[in-house]
C-alpha cells in the first residue's frame, strides 16, 4: 500500500473500533470489546476458544492487529464473532 494510502487511511483509524462487512453485504461497527473465535491453536489459545479484542493497531505497513488480553494478533488467527445483521 503506498504511503499517501496509508496516511488518508489513518483518519479513519481508531483504536477502539473497527469496521467489518457482514455476511450480507451490510457494514457495521464494532466497538471494543469484541469477540473472535479462534480458527488455529496458538501458544495461549486453542482452537474454537472465544476471547475479547480490547484494542486495535496498525503496523507500519498498514496492517490490522488485534490485542486480545496482553497478546496482539493478526487476523488470520481468528475470525470475528459479528452478531449484527
């Protein structure tokens, strides 16, 4: 993602929230805390375990993580529990 992407990208960032597309096309807001279902065992959780996203981040390159307790994740290891349709 090229830098100028980047920073316009940035005003819409915010630590507590994120935004996510549903199932059926409908974009809503999340808020933290959220939940995430955990698709792989990692070191502190294991597979199907649900936990609570308390904070969102950007790396330098623009990627979302997620911290869950004191831990930050990226997506791919979990999939977000949206109950809004």
């Amino acid at each position: 993602m090229p830098e100028e992407e980047i920073i316009s990208f940035k005003q819409y960032y915010s630590p507590n929230r994120i935004l996510v597309v549903t199932y059926f096309n409908k974009l809503v807001q999340l808020y933290c805390p959220f939940p995430v279902i955990f698709k792989e065992n990692t070191l502190n959780y294991k597979k199907n375990e649900i936990a609570y996203v308390v904070e969102t981040g950007l790396t330098k390159n623009g990627n979302y993580v997620f911290k869950v307790q004191n831990k930050w994740f990226h997506p791919k290891h979990f999939r977000i529990l949206c109950y809004q349709l």
